[in-house]
C-alpha cells in the first residue's frame, strides 16, 4: 500500500484559484463533467481515499449526484462530525496521517491510498513521511492568485546577502525526491510523479 496524489497544479504552481476554483477546473481542455487528466489511470490501483475536511465539504455538493469512488472506502481528516448528506461509506479520521494510515491497513487496504486535499493535507503527511509519492499534473494555465501547493518565502535578490553565503546549496535545509515518472497528457498537460521513499 503507497500514499499517492494525483493533483492539478497550475503552471505557477498553484492547486487553486483565489476563489478555492480548483486548478483542474482552470483546464482549457477540461469540460467539467469527465475525470481530469489522468485520473482515470491513477485511480485503477487505488483501493481507499483520504482527504482533507476542506475538500470533503467543498466537493460534496457536486460528488453526491455522482460519487466518484464507488464503494472504495473514504477517510477525512478531521475532529468534527461530518456534515449531513455524507454517504455512509466516509468515515471521519481524528488522529492524523499516522492513525489513518494504521487505520486502512487494519482494515485490509491492500491497493494504494489516494490523498486528496490541498496543501495543509499534503504537507501533513509529507511531514509524518507518509508521502510516497507526489503525482502532480502541470496545467496549461497561469492563475496568478491562489493557494500555492507549497509555501514559499518568496525573497528579492540582496547582493548583501549573495556576498555571505557559501554560494552552495545547504542540503540540510531542502528535502528532495526522486523523479519516478514524467508524462505528457493529451498535448495540453504533464503529469509528473515524484518518489519520496
């Protein structure tokens, strides 16, 4: 069992819009009503979903007419009762990625686990170094404003600062990955997988 994303990310590096519109909806090829790029071929080995309560509440209105798990079992990450309309098959996880990840292996998960939410549900389990691999699909789109999937200190150049330094990385500071895969969808888009394990 493997912890994967699968998410769409702005060409600027963002998973959605100011609004919270989720990058994948920005796609000029996207109709809005089929699965987005790739997901249909991500989705084949996943046996279970855990998202964030974020993403679970703001999903839920479009996902109750067409549920896009079918009975796979559902996981958010949360310490309050889930909101009224949640089909059955979703459960609430309050322990965070460890407990949830113990969770669905008791349970007999033995196919990989999606993670589906925006940056704080990703970085937790980047964090618990639950993560195994991060697939991101860069889209065709500059959104300019949103939420990044990673923070950034962005910084402006100081020669001050570029004269003190040792002019080499400190590897100690920087958490790296191991580049599994690279894809190009439908002309428009690349999917791109990340090893961190």
């Amino acid at each position: 069992m493997q912890i994967k994303t699968h998410m769409g990310v702005s060409l600027d590096g963002l998973v959605t819009s100011a609004d919270g519109l989720p990058a994948w909806d920005w796609d000029p090829g996207h109709d809005g009503k089929s699965a987005p790029l790739g997901y249909t071929d991500f989705m084949e080995n996943v046996g279970a979903v855990v998202m964030g309560r974020t993403t679970f509440e703001q999903g839920l209105p479009d996902w109750k007419d067409a549920w896009p798990w079918g009975e796979r079992p559902i996981r958010v990450l949360t310490h309050r009762p889930l909101p009224d309309g949640a089909p059955p098959r979703v459960k609430t996880s309050n322990g965070g990625p460890q407990a949830v990840v113990d969770e669905l292996k008791k349970s007999g998960i033995t196919k990989d686990v999606q993670l589906l939410g925006g940056p704080k549900a990703i970085q937790s389990f980047i964090d618990a170094d639950l993560l195994d691999r991060l697939g991101i699909v860069v889209l065709p789109v500059l959104l300019e404003s949103g939420i990044p999937l990673f923070p950034v200190n962005a910084t402006e150049f100081s020669r001050e600062v570029w004269d003190k330094s040792s002019h080499k990385p400190a590897k100690e500071t920087v958490r790296t990955m191991r580049l599994e895969s690279q894809k190009q969808l439908e002309g428009r888009a690349v999917h791109i997988v990340y090893a961190f394990n």
